[in-house]
C-alpha cells in the first residue's frame, strides 16, 4: 500500500500544481456504521483521560476502551475552490482503488465482499512494478479532478 500511497500523492501534487484547487490534509477516524454518538463520545473521553491519568487509573480506562467500538485512522484530501463547497476525498480509498482490481468502495461495507490484489503491479521478481503502478495511479488521480465540480 505505501509504493500506491506515495505515488497518489505525487499525481496529486502535480494536478495541483496546474489547478485552481487549495489543498488541505485531515485525519480522520472511521467509525462502524452501527457505532452511535454516545459510543463514539465515551471513546473520546475515555482516550483523553487516557493521555493524564495516573499509572494506576491507565488499565482500567484501556479495558472501558477494548470494551467500545474502535475507529479505523483515515486520512483525508479537502479540496476548496472559490465558490464552491469542499470536497473530500478520502485518501485510503484511493490506495486501495489502484492495489486491488476492481475495487468498489459501496461493495466494500458488505461483510461478504472478497479484494482482489491487481498483480499485474508486481513484477516477475516479486517486485512493486513502479511504471505500472505509477500509470494506474495516474489514470485514478485524472479521473477525479476531471469529475470535480466546476464553477
């Protein structure tokens, strides 16, 4: 996922060197769909009791925690242009769109829905084939600026 990772990044970097669009990046946590809003809070308070409790308060507040719902780290891309709302793009989304072969985000939230690794980006040495990789990242990076909003 890192060679995918890197290489989006740059394609990104070079559309927005030639485009209107400001970029800004976020960390994001993802939640469970059936996480709720209570759960999400007792999580919160519990991790920032977390970061100043006492050695001897540390184990009881990390078993409340392995109790709740766990959010998976995310990283966004926000675009903003000049009169008009900010989309995001969530970055990881992305990653997997060019490591696995046909790859469908909405398919994704099924529990049942089975990744292909595309291993055609791996070389006969078992290597990331870097020219191959860097062309379906591109072809991906194109693609969502060209169905970005226009104004």
């Amino acid at each position: 996922m890192q060679p995918a990772f890197i290489r989006i990044l740059d394609r990104i970097r070079k559309q927005l060197d030639t485009s209107s669009w400001k970029e800004t990046y976020e960390n994001v946590l993802i939640w469970s769909p059936e996480t709720t809003e209570e759960q999400k809070a007792e999580v919160a308070s519990l991790v920032k009791q977390l970061e100043s409790a006492p050695e001897e308060q540390v184990e009881e507040i990390e078993e409340a925690l392995m109790r709740l719902p766990t959010p998976t780290p995310g990283y966004q891309l926000c675009l903003q242009q000049e009169g008009l709302e900010t989309v995001k793009i969530d970055l990881w989304e992305l990653c997997y769109q060019v490591c696995f072969r046909n790859y469908s985000s909405l398919l994704a939230e099924s529990p049942n829905y089975v990744v292909t690794v595309d291993t055609s980006l791996i070389d006969e040495r078992g290597d990331v084939d870097w020219q191959l990789l860097d062309e379906k990242a591109t072809q991906l990076i194109d693609r969502v600026f060209a169905e970005l909003p226009t104004t």
